[in-house]
C-alpha cells in the first residue's frame, strides 16, 4: 500500500486530460515554435513521443532519441503526418552513455544551429514487488542509472547551448517522489532526487528555466510495469503542459516541482505569489513546526 507523505500537494482542481489554460490549439495554429530547436530523449514511444509531437505541431524542429532506430523512424513518420513541414532529426542514444549523449546534442546543434528546449524524458521502471533485503542490486541501480544518471548526462550536455539560448530544461519527474511505497525505493528515490536536481540546474545556470514535471498517470508501457495503480491521465495532458511551461508564461516555476494534474491557471490566480514566498514546491527536510 502507497503512503502518501502528508502535504506535498497543492489543493487544486485534478485535470487528467487538456483543459483551456494549457490548451496547444493557439500553438498549432499560430505556429509559436517555429525557429526553436527541441530536444527530447526517450522519445520513442509514450508521453517522449507526445511531446515532441505537440511541438512539431507547433512549429519547432525536434530531436528524437531513444536507443532504437527503427521505433525512432516510426515516430518520425508519424510527426510528419501530422506536420509534414516538420524539420526531425532522429539519433539513437543510450542516456547513461555521456559520450552518446555528448554526441546527438552535437548532431542537433550541427544540424539546427540552436538548442532552445531539452526535455529528459527517458526513464525506467520495474514492478514493485521486492524490498531492499531481496532485491537484485543490478536491477536496482539500473533504474538510478536510467532516471538520474541519464538527466544528469542530458544536462550536463544540453545546459551550455540552452544558456546562450536562454532556454528551458525540463526533466520528467513523478508524484512517486513524494510517496513512501514498499517495494519501490528504486523508481521513488531516483525521481526524488531528480527534483533537487533540478533545483541545482536552476541555481547553477540562471539563464535557463528548469522544471521537474509530474506529467500524469498515463497508462504506457512503463507504467504496465505497476498496473495495479491508477492510470487514468492522457499523454496528450503531459504534451500540452510541457508546450505550456515552455511557453513563457510560467517562467516563475523554475527550479520547482510541476505536476501535470495540477490546474495550473488555478495555481497561478491562488498559489503562485504564496509558493515564491515561501519558496515553496521544492525539496525540504520536514521538522517539527
């Protein structure tokens, strides 16, 4: 059974699907992206493929990786339905390789000449089905190696061209973060840390707008790892908050935690001045008030 860790969320009305304030609509038509080079790893399948769809559709060019040629073209073909002018690089890349990453980054600013947005969307599950006394020590740091080390290589990579940009660097987070669940110290671990290191990316480089994005239960193929909970979000939701983060117009979430589910005209209109304040959506010990 999940243990939620007591407020740790913002009381806000849940969408689980596209609503009027992150509605991409005015992006497609107005083609608000063209000129923007975007970068998106993990983007074979799933929410990495949405994103990079919404922004085709938007008008940016965009960089596919995963570690599978053949499933990256079949993306590719099918942003070109919907956006045949689209400019689609593809590069097949294992994030925990740095030199792998180093080199599709290369490739994009070769080919495009600009790196406006990175979205590290790459990541790994397992069931939860064994505690730390049995669990197999590979099979664990893996996930570290995916979630976290693959960030930090994307980062580390992407952050010097998305300075001169003043860009925007998005990692995909998780709720889990902030739950306690048996069995599942890897995932939940690695997506906790992956916020304060975002908040680091933030710090260290403040040319660059950096989120960590809950984007969702959506039911894909990692999320069949652990059917036994709730996927009742689209990825079109996950698109589109992206799309709307990186818009300009939510700047002030740089360096927080981002949750998709969140209504996030809601948040701006009752929460934001109150979160920036407390410098709030952040991770903290919590102490005895």
């Amino acid at each position: 059974m999940a243990s939620k860790v007591p407020d740790q969320d913002l009381p806000v009305a849940v969408r689980h699907d596209v609503y009027p304030t992150i509605d991409p609509e005015p992006h497609f038509s107005g083609q608000t992206y063209k000129g923007k080079v975007v970068f998106v790893t993990g983007a074979s399948r799933g929410i990495g493929k949405e994103i990079a769809t919404f922004y085709a559709q938007a008008g940016a060019s965009v960089v596919l990786t995963a570690r599978n040629q053949a499933t990256l073209d079949d993306v590719r073909a099918s942003i070109l339905s919907l956006a045949p002018a689209a400019e689609v690089l593809t590069v097949p890349v294992d994030v925990t390789q740095p030199e792998q990453v180093q080199g599709a980054v290369k490739a994009a600013v070769d080919r495009f000449g600009r790196l406006d947005i990175c979205v590290s969307n790459a990541g790994l599950v397992y069931p939860a089905d064994r505690p730390i006394a049995k669990e197999d020590a590979d099979r664990w740091w893996k996930v570290m190696e995916v979630n976290l080390r693959g960030t930090f290589n994307t980062a580390q990579s992407a952050l010097p061209h998305l300075s001169e940009t003043k860009g925007y660097f998005i990692a995909i987070g998780s709720a889990a973060a902030q739950y306690l669940l048996p069995n599942g110290s890897a995932y939940i671990l690695s997506k906790h840390a992956l916020n304060r290191f975002v908040e680091f990316v933030a710090l260290e480089n403040p040319s660059v707008k950096a989120m960590s994005v809950h984007p969702g239960a959506v039911m894909t193929a990692l999320g069949m790892e652990n059917p036994q909970f709730s996927h009742e979000d689209t990825a079109q939701l996950s698109a589109a908050t992206v799309l709307y983060l990186t818009s300009g117009k939510a700047d002030w979430f740089s360096g927080r935690y981002v949750s998709a589910n969140w209504d996030l005209g809601e948040v701006e209109r009752d929460w934001k001045d109150k979160i920036i304040e407390s410098q709030a959506l952040v991770n903290r010990l919590a102490v005895p008030l």
